[in-house]
C-alpha cells in the first residue's frame, strides 16, 4: 500500500515555502502541492473575515486536487482561519501556530530556567491580534508569560530582500525595543517570512534571546500526524509542485529566496 | 440640468483619497463614490494581467452603481489598466499619470531652464516596469529625459504611519541616491502613497529637486474633461461615500491618514 496522492500545503505567499522545504527534507518519497495566493497577498494586515474567505477557497481548490493532507503554513491564516476551516475537511489538517508554540515551549524548557522573562511573539498585525500564540503556549505551559509584537514591516523588508541593511536594522530596533527591554529569553519568528531577517533579528535581540521557527515542528508534527495508510512509501523521491495565483518576476525571485534555490516552475492557477 | 449621478474614483487602497480630497475641492457639487480594493492590495508588486483582472471588475462594479465619470486614482492600476478598461467604458474616464506627467513638465518649465537633469518618476515595480510615466512625459516635451526609480518599500511604510522617523530615512537614502548624483529637477511622486512621505522624500533629495504630485493636475483634468450636462448643479454640497473590500481598524486608520479626517463611514463590499 502506497498513497501517490499530495500533501498539500497552502500560504497567503512564497513565504511557507521554508515549511514546504522542511517537509521534503522530513518525508522524502512524498509528492507536495503548494499554493501560494501571491496575488491576494499579503494577508497579515487584513480583517479575519477577508482571511477566512480566501483560506476556505484555497483549502477548497487543494481538496478539489486530491489533497490527502493540508498544512497551512501561514501564520496569519492559521491563527485567523484554521478552527473555520476544521469544521470543512475530512483529512489530517496542521497549522503553523502550535507547532511553532511547542518549539518555543521546548527552547525554554532547555534553558531550564536560567533566564527570567517572557515568550515574546513576533507576528503581523493580524496574527498578534488573533493573540493565537498566546492561547498555544498557554495550553502548553500556563504560566509562561507571553508578549506579542506586530512587526508588520519585516514582511515588505524580507520581499525587497533588505534583509541585512541598515534600514532592517532601524526597522528592528524600533520593532524589538520592548523584548530587548523584557529580556525576553525565547523569541518565536511567527511569520514565515521573518526566517530571512534571522540575523538582524538576531543581532538586535543579542545573545540572551533564542530564536524559534515553525518550519521545522511544523514538518515533525506532520510526521507524527500521519497514519502509516495515507504514505508514499519509496525509494522513490516525490515531486514538488509549486502553483500561485500571480506569478510575476518579482514573486518568482523572492520564492528562489524562500526555496533556496531558484524557483523555476512556478505554476499559475486563478482562485474565485 | 442637473446630474446628481456619482463620480467613481478607483483605488487600490486609500492612498487614491488624496485624489478624492482635491476633486471635492474642485467640484464641490458633485457627488463622489470612492472604491479602495483593500482585500487585495497592493498591486504595485502584482502582475499587469492580475492588476487588469482586479481593475476591470472594479470598473464594472461602479457602472453598476451609476457613475457619471471614472478616475482611477491609483498609479499602478491607471499604468497597467488604462487601455484595456477604456474599450469597456462609455463615460469619461481619466488615469493619474497623464495629470502627474503634465505636473512635472509644467514644473521643469517653471524653473526656466535654470537646472539641468532629468525628471525623476518615484514609483511602484509595476509603473516602473510599465514605464506609463516615461511615455506621457515623451508625449508632452519629447526632449526631457526621465528616470524611473522603483521605491516599493514606500508603501508599507506610509502604512504603518513610519513616514519621517529613522527607518524611512534610511528607505530614502537607499532609494533616492541615483536621483540626487542625477541632480533632477524635479520628481515625480508615481504613487499616490508617496505624498505622505513628502518631508523625507524633499529631506532627502534636497532643495534643488521640486516634488510634484498628481493629486490636483487630476482634479483639474476632470473639471476640464466634464461636460456641462453631465455636471451636478450647486448649492448644495454633493456627498461622498466611501467603499472598501476590506474593512479592518487597520484600514480605517489609514484612510484617515490620508483623508486629514477620520474615515468613520468606510462601507464594505465585495467584489468577484
């Protein structure tokens, strides 16, 4: 028994497509079919009701291609859309929100606590006002205090790829001023793009905050989430097909940065 | 006579209300129905044929709604879309880029031939790429060169209201260094964003560039352009309603920033 049928996964963008990167590298034999809605982007400063109308039709379009799984790794549609879109399909469904919660949970609890301070939360507008981080780590951990801070900016600074400048670097300062001032010992990247500015990130946090993403727990929770019936079994490496609903030579550079390689087959498809 | 049948303005967002504030000053009478497509902004990162797909369906959409005459009052939108809406549409129909062009040569002609340099255009990757504003200068004074200068950051960063602090220094800086060593005249603002970051914009370029924008040339043209029959007869101050496809506090408290008021009524529609 072996199920040729893709794993699905779905972002407002090019972002998710480290997400997609750390699924390849976890289930190799598997086919991957990722949808990026590049012409609606981004989402991560609009209402939940704008959010939730365009996730359920992208769902809608995967399930329609024979998704046998889905992941939305994309933040702000997993904190504003995912319990809509629970309730509309019938197989294994991951956000990006807990697994990246349970990183963070994780990354302090290896510092066995010799540091004080919050989890802080750097996220968009929307997903900091979902506040679906600060629910994710308190059903873990209770009393681990949570902060959380929109960095809307760092989405556009990742796209024009000023990941490394001297204007992310003042947009960081400005952003991060409130954790470095918690001393916050864990920081969760709770955006798919923000893994492109780790290292102004980092730079201005300094060494006492350890910074987190989903893309990894998010692969390893997909991993433990699907039954053994629903696998590609190999030797056999799977296919990856990349499809967005607007493909200008813009998008097609940023996706090479994503991918870490250059995107050179991305498919467009139109979405109602 | 009296037509009391609307004015549409089109829009991408809310930075098109510039243009609403300066045809309500001009014609007073009118009644004016602005539409800003927030659910899918912006377009200046997007594709010509996503960009024409999105504009087209706005344009149906308000002659549905009875409108009298079209301004698309967003650079990218009248850059990719002009032509192909004006096969579609039997009112009088204008674009910003004609006025902001005839804005900029009116200015150099202004300074007498004082200064020497080219008229730099500051705009999206769409309108750069589309070059509209290089071919409506060449239409009106053949002789004056014109750079293009894509300045993409601008946008969020009029958004997340950062218009004179450090970050959008450093964004102008970077930016705008080609233009200053070409010592241009005058520039263009291609995006009717960029009027909010004015001051940083003329900090950054200096006192021998003058900023012109195509807020006012458009509210003139369309007062040129109106036939008598088609104009809404006073006393009576006309009304202005303002729709958008994405209603969010965030949106709200944009559209104020470039109203000079607070939007209290933005009416939320959807579009196809």
């Amino acid at each position: 028994m072996s199920d040729s049928r893709p794993i699905a996964l779905f972002d407002s963008g090019v972002g998710g497509l480290t997400v997609l990167n750390a699924v390849a590298r976890r289930l190799p034999h598997e086919n991957l079919l990722y949808l990026g809605d590049t012409a609606r982007l981004p989402y991560g400063t609009k209402s939940p009701l704008t959010v939730q109308r365009y996730a359920i039709k992208a769902v809608s379009f995967l399930l329609e291609r024979d998704a046998k799984a889905l992941v939305i790794a994309c933040n702000t549609a997993t904190a504003l859309a995912l319990p809509a879109i629970r309730d509309q399909v019938g197989v294994p469904l991951l956000g990006v929100i807990e697994p990246g919660a349970r990183a963070a949970v994780e990354a302090l609890g290896r510092l066995k606590g010799r540091r004080e301070g919050p989890i802080a939360v750097l996220a968009t507008e929307a997903t900091v006002a979902s506040n679906a981080y600060g629910l994710a780590i308190s059903a873990l951990a209770p009393s681990v205090p949570v902060m959380n801070v929109a960095c809307p900016l760092f989405v556009p600074l990742a796209e024009e790829g000023w990941t490394e400048n001297e204007v992310a670097a003042a947009a960081a300062e400005r952003y991060l001023e409130a954790v470095r001032r918690a001393g916050a010992p864990v920081a969760v990247l709770g955006c798919t793009h923000y893994p492109l500015l780790k290292r102004t990130i980092a730079h201005s946090l300094g060494p006492q905050t350890v910074l987190v993403d989903s893309a990894d727990s998010t692969a390893a929770a997909l991993d433990r989430m699907l039954p053994e019936k629903l696998r590609r079994l190999g030797p056999a490496a799977g296919e990856t097909r990349l499809l967005v609903t607007d493909a200008s030579e813009r998008i097609r550079k940023v996706a090479g940065r994503f991918l870490g390689r250059e995107a050179t087959s991305l498919e467009l498809v139109d979405l109602p």
